[in-house]
C-alpha cells in the first residue's frame, strides 16, 4: 500500500517519533504538540509535508 505512506498516520508511534525528529527543541514537547494536533483532527488525514507544516505553524523549527 505505497499509497498509504504519504499520509501521516496518528495512530503509529513510530511515525509520530520519527516526525518529532524532525524538529528542534525538547522531543517530548514536539510529541506533545503531535498528539495534540492529532486529537484536534489538525493532522488527521493530512500528508507528512502538511503535519511538517502544522507544527511549524505552532512555532517549532525544522533541524
């Protein structure tokens, strides 16, 4: 299902850490924010590039 992996799924903890390494700042904080926007439906349904760009909307910057 190569179709499934360009959406960023809330669900997999391994892409929630993998997406948190992303960025600079405290892990536990981007995780935070992750699982936040998650459960706001934020990033539901969304692309990788659109939760990348979700949080660095909430302020967090890319490595």
């Amino acid at each position: 299902m190569a179709k499934d992996r360009k959406f960023f799924n809330c669900s997999e903890k391994h892409e929630i850490e993998h997406l948190a390494k992303k960025f600079r700042g405290d892990k536990q904080e981007v995780i935070a924010k992750i699982e936040e926007l998650c459960k706001n439906k934020k990033i539901h349904y969304s692309t990788h590039k659109e939760a990348e760009q979700a949080l660095i909307n909430a302020g967090f910057t890319k490595k």
